[in-house]
C-alpha cells in the first residue's frame, strides 16, 4: 500500500472549527447559506448531466473501481456482463435519454471518461450537435482516484483526463466530475493546478460555494442519482420519480439554489426505466422559474456571486 500524507487535514490534537475535519472550506449552515440571483429572475438553475463512460474487461490489478457495483461474473476475466451493460448504455440507452432532453429544450451536460471520449467518437459528435457541456470524468468506469496514488500518480490521472476530453470535443474541459465522485485529501488542488474552475463531486450541499478558495463546488445531489437511488439502495422506479419532483418541488419553493439530475445511459436509458425520466423531467419543468441550464454555465455564473 502506498503511504500518503494528506495536507489538508489538521492533526487531531489540534482545534478544529466547528462541524469539520478539514480545511478545505470553512462550515456554512442552511439559514447563512447564499441566495443565488439566476439569470431572469428564475427561482433555480436546473442541470442534468449525463454519466458517458467505458468498463474494462480486466481492470489491471492497480485499479480501483467502485467496490459497491460489482457483476456476479466480476471475479472472472473477461467480464463480459458489466462490459456488455455499460456499452448498452453509449449504443442505445443514451439515445433515449437524449430524446427525452431534446423534447424539453435541456441541454446535457456530460462527464466524459477518457477511455469513452476516444472509443466513441461519434456519440461526442451526436452531444456537441447538441451544445452539451463535457467535464473530465477519468479514465475507465472500473479506475476511480483514491488516496492510494502518490501525488505523481494522481496529478498525471488528471491531466490524462482532461487532455483525452480536449482532443475529442476541440476544448479543454472546465469541470471535474470525477469517477464515482471519488478524490483523495489532494484532489481539489490537483484540481485547480491542472486548469479545473469547478468540480461536480462534493454532496454536502444543495448550493454551490467554493473550496480551497478557488474552486467552485457543484453539488452533485446523490440522493437522486439514478443508480445511486435505484441500483444500489433499491428504490422502487416510481418511487424514484416522485423522489426526483418532491425534491425539486422543496428547492424550487426555497430559491436561490441549484438542482442537478445524475442520469447513467447503461441505467436510465434502459426501457422499463425511460418512462420515469420523462416523468421526473415532466413534473419538474411543470414549474415556472426555471433556469435550465449546463454545469459550464453554472459555474460561471455561481463564481460572480462567491
């Protein structure tokens, strides 16, 4: 196991504000968080962003893919059942979802693998056609950061990412959303060093603020992940869709705060499942108000009022 020496971290002996372990951004309650002024008055941005990514078929011994998501015929080489599953996802069930998107005027925002940039080029082509946004999102699905990289390791992960999505899309990414929203105590000043102005992977928060005095925070909203929700608690679909408006319905009412639905092509895309996101997305956008909106922009806006 590789030693690391997290920097933000003060030692247990020494005091710590209230309600933290770290140094990364100070605590903020709910009643002192900011009121975010959107643009023509709306109430909350809304984002979606889409998880667009490859599984390996024999993830190298090094990798750390999320323990959590594993196949019955993970154990054996090669995986052909989450392989398969995954590409389902870039060959038909994102095109569902896309339908979806494109019948309420929501333009995706994309975290985009390195390894699904360069193996996919025209579904990259089919998103830009659409003005999608692409964050970085790693390498494969089954490769994730963990503190277990040295600083080296970690810092060339980045950049490998960042420079895969610039060469297929012709723009180097401006956000981060990283593989299972994984990072190390480092993460969020590799990030800023690397050229990063946001990142989508800190759910401690429905509004976004600013860590290590630089980088804008996203909240990435697990509670309503579809796979999160649905694959790995066992949400019932329809409960997941009700889940998803009563969730808005709460922000929509407060104001000033942003919404981001995390839809996974391999996942939500799939037949049985395509209803409900036309569903969740119907009974959202039922509401006036909103700011229907990309991460890129999103983040651009929230850093005047920081």
């Amino acid at each position: 196991m590789v030693e690391f020496s997290p920097t933000n971290i003060p030692p247990v002996n020494e005091p710590r504000a209230p309600g933290m372990d770290h140094a990364h951004y100070a605590f903020r309650k709910l009643p002192d968080a900011p009121h975010f002024q959107w643009p023509n008055g709306a109430r909350i941005a809304l984002t979606v962003t889409l998880m667009v990514d490859h599984w390996e078929f024999a993830p190298p011994a090094d990798a750390y893919p999320d323990p959590r998501i594993v196949s019955p015929l993970g154990k054996f080489h090669p995986d052909w059942l989450t392989w398969s599953q995954r590409l389902y996802g870039n060959r038909v069930g994102i095109f569902r979802i896309l339908d979806v998107l494109d019948r309420f005027g929501v333009i995706p925002s994309v975290a985009l693998g390195s390894a699904a940039a360069k193996m996919c080029p025209e579904l990259v082509d089919e998103l830009s056609r659409r003005n999608a946004c692409f964050m970085a999102h790693g390498d494969f699905a089954s490769r994730r950061i963990t503190s277990k990289m040295t600083a080296d390791e970690e810092r060339a992960f980045i950049a490998n990412a960042r420079d895969a999505v610039a060469e297929a899309t012709g723009e180097a990414p401006s956000g981060w959303c990283g593989q299972d929203f994984n990072e190390s105590f480092d993460t969020p000043a590799h990030l800023i060093d690397a050229g990063f102005t946001y990142t989508t992977d800190w759910a401690n928060d429905d509004r976004p603020y600013l860590l290590d005095g630089k980088l804008v925070a996203l909240p990435p909203q697990p509670e309503w992940n579809d796979v999160e929700a649905m694959r790995l608690r066992g949400v019932r679909i329809p409960d997941w869709a009700d889940n998803v408006a009563e969730a808005f319905a709460v922000l929509h009412d407060e104001g000033g705060g942003s919404f981001n639905l995390t839809l996974h092509p391999w996942f939500a895309g799939q037949p049985h499942r395509i209803r409900y996101v036309r569903d969740a997305l119907s009974r959202i956008l039922g509401k006036s108000g909103i700011w229907r909106t990309t991460t890129d922009a999103l983040a651009q806006e929230t850093r005047t009022q920081l």
